[in-house]
C-alpha cells in the first residue's frame, strides 16, 4: 500500500501533461469525451486514495491500541500518521469544493432558467432584449437557446445561422454535462485544472466544427466566430466568448484548416491512462484490508 496509494495522484500529473497535445491532434468531440472519462475516473481514484490513507488513523483509535497491548501485538503503521491526518484535511477540502462547484452550477442555471420565463416552454429559440452580446444553450427538456438581441444584431443572417448550429451543438452533444463532470473532477483533484481548460476548449472546439458542418461552410463559421469574439470584447473588455484572446484565435485558425483526425487508437490510449489509478486504488484498498484484518478482532 506504500506505494500504490500515491499512484492515482502520480498518474493525474501525467494526465494533465498529455492533456494538451491530445486536444491539438485529436478531434474535438473523441478527445473531449476521452479526456472527461479519463479525469473522472483519476479523480475518484485520488478521492479514494485519500479515503484510504485517512482510514490507516483506525489502528490509532485507544479501542485498537488497548486490544493489540493485551494480546501483545505490534500494529502495522502502513503511512506516517502526519501522512494519514493531512489526507483527512484534504478530504474536507474537497467536499467543500464539489459543493461549491455544484451550487454554482445550479446557481447559473436558475438564472438561465429565469430568463427564459414567459416564453412558450416548446420554443427552443429565447430572444433576451438586452444591450450585452451573449448566447448560451440551455440544457433540459427541452433544450433551449438564449440570444440577446445584441447579438443577432452583431451578426449578419449566415453568421447567425452559425450561432444556432453552435449552440444547437452544445445541447444535442450534452456539453454541460461533460463539462460539470471535469469541474468535479478538478474540484476532487486540483491537479486536473489544465484538463479541465483542455475541456472547455474542446467544447467550444466541438460546437465549432459542428457548426462548420451543419451550414456547410467553415470560413463563414470563422467569420461569426470572430464577429461575436469582437462584439463581446467591445461590450466587455478582456472577454471575449468566455476565453481568452488566444484561445478565440486557436478557434479561428482551426476553423481555416481541414478538421483534424478522430485518431481513436489515441482515444483509447488516454483511456487506459484513465483505468490506471483505478488500479493502484483497488490494490492498495486490498492491501490495507489484509492490514485491517490483522490489527481489528473479528476482521
């Protein structure tokens, strides 16, 4: 258990080095789904891994100590008790980040939700009259699509026709789902923040090529996806689309090359990194229970 315990946390580093590279050479929509499954499975891995260590305190309880001194008996110590108590604390961070995650998820969508009040609830297409350039897919049943005005204005027809695929995409392809699995995921282990940006690139990246797709026309899907980047920078300096001015620049420039390969061997590779701390977890959750059976009576 010494070593197997650590592994989930050792393999999320190597997870988020090669998070990256897949996003670039892999299509968008296998290396987002690759990537959510793998960082899902690493980050319950490590959550249980905690668990693990946090449960070698049980041969500290004075019950435990008391029985092996009248049967003069040693207990194991199969981690360092600072190791043991530092796990524990961690744990309660990570509640209190997966419960902040999910109250403002449900915080956003609430306000989504209110924003679409008074329009017939079969319309999928919701006009806001506001002054701010913004589209979001609203996910449920059904699916809905907010627009403000602002935005429609800043578009010309073809370019908005590229706006509704885009978001159309997002609702069809469940990316809100993807997306609140790698942020619990990064919430769970910290170290997978980059992947989770690897994600959320990879959406935008999906719903673009989607896009490019459904209007048969990849230059003008660059077009309105620059025009709506220049609009909400306008309205909002240092955004643009909810990334950054590189990022929005990547989505162009990939949208001006032919789309890039689906490369499922490479899929199944990151998914097989993913399976590994699962793994490690299950044999040090073996290991600790052969320890637990010979240090507690009745185990």
């Amino acid at each position: 258990m010494r070593i197997d315990v650590y592994v989930p946390l050792a393999l999320a580093l190597l997870l988020t080095s090669i998070a990256p590279g897949v996003g670039r050479r892999v299509s968008p929509g296998l290396a987002a789904r690759v990537l959510v499954t793998a960082a899902t499975l690493t980050a319950a891995a490590s959550t249980w891994a905690l668990l693990l260590l946090g449960a070698t305190l049980i041969d500290q309880a004075p019950a435990v100590i008391a029985e092996a001194g009248e049967e003069g008996r040693v207990l194991p110590e199969p981690v360092p008790e600072t190791v043991a108590v530092l796990a524990v604390a961690a744990l309660a961070m990570i509640a209190h980040r997966l419960l902040h995650v999910l109250r403002a998820r449900i915080a956003t969508r609430r306000l989504l939700l209110r924003l679409c009040e008074g329009h017939p609830p079969d319309s999928e297409l919701v006009v806001a009259a506001s002054p701010a350039p913004h589209a979001f897919a609203i996910p449920g049943r059904p699916g809905r699509i907010l627009v403000t005005a602002a935005m429609l204005g800043a578009l010309e027809p073809a370019e908005r026709r590229v706006l509704l695929a885009h978001e159309r995409a997002h609702l069809t392809h469940r990316h809100a789902a993807l997306s609140t699995a790698v942020s619990l995921a990064a919430a769970a282990n910290p170290l997978l923040v980059p992947v989770r940006e690897t994600v959320a690139f990879l959406l935008e990246r999906w719903a673009d090529e989607e896009a490019a797709s459904a209007v048969g026309d990849r230059r003008t899907t660059a077009r309105a996806l620059a025009r709506a980047a220049l609009a909400s920078r306008r309205a909002r300096p240092g955004c643009a689309l909810h990334f950054s001015e590189h990022a929005v620049t990547r989505r162009i420039a990939a949208l001006q090359t032919a789309p890039p390969p689906v490369m499922r061997s490479v899929g199944a590779a990151v998914l097989a990194l993913g399976a590994l701390p699962a793994l490690g977890a299950a044999d040090a959750t073996s290991d600790l229970l052969h320890l637990l059976a010979g240090t507690l009576p009745g185990l």
